[in-house]
C-alpha cells in the first residue's frame, strides 16, 4: 500500500502494523478510491476495503500494492477479492475482463466495462496490470 495513501486528512492515524498491513481507527476517514480501466472509472470507498477488528476500535485495510515504486512494476496494485466482492466480472480468456457496477459504484452508471489487459490508472496514478 503506497503510503501517500495515508498521508491525507483523517487518515493519518492509520498505521502500518507490519510489512503489509494497515491499521487504522474505525473513525479514520479513508479516501474514496478510483480504479481507472479503459473509459470507466470504479470507486470504492473506505467500507469497503476495510475490515473491522473483533472487540476493537479498529479496522484492517484490505488493500495491498506491489512494489511500491522501487521494482520495474513501479507502483503496482493486485486487484483482488476487496475489488471483485464489490463488482461483478467475466472473463474471455486472453481477451478481457468485464466488470459489472451499479449505479454510483462507476463513472459510467449500470453499463458494462471492458478493461483489455493494458495497464490501468488508479486515482490518476499509472499502475501495473494483470
């Protein structure tokens, strides 16, 4: 997880608890992240991606980058169960993945995207792809 994530508002309080996990208060106000594939662009907000802590004042940050910049993939992202819990997919092998959104999950309402495996953007950011 790129730590310029956590360098806004409320979200500093978060805390990275090892090498790869983020803790934050369930108070922390997490940003809204956009997932950029061809035309349209996906959102998930801080609910979804987090994950409440049992018996705790705590939520874990479902979110997990590769690379972090320092690696040919640069500031890559694995696009995986907290991204495809919230948006329907199907897959033409070789060929695409369609994700599925409803209206205001997406830039683009209830339509379809088709994401060719060329490289994505997050939140503006060039990330590696699948």
């Amino acid at each position: 997880m790129p730590n310029a994530l956590f360098s806004n508002g409320g979200s500093r309080s978060c805390s990275l608890s090892s090498s790869t996990l983020y803790v934050c208060p369930t108070q922390a106000r997490l940003p809204r992240l956009s997932f950029t594939f061809g035309n349209y662009s996906f959102f998930l907000d801080g609910s979804d991606y987090t994950l409440p802590i049992a018996r705790t004042n705590y939520v874990i940050v479902e979110l997990q980058s590769w690379g972090g910049g320092s690696s040919s993939l640069g500031d890559s992202w694995i696009i995986g169960d907290t991204f495809l819990k919230k948006f329907y997919s199907s897959y033409a092998t070789n060929q695409s993945v369609t994700f599925y959104c409803t209206t205001g999950t997406c830039a683009e309402g209830t339509a379809p995207a088709t994401a060719q495996f060329p490289t994505p953007d997050v939140g503006g950011a060039r990330v590696g792809s699948a």
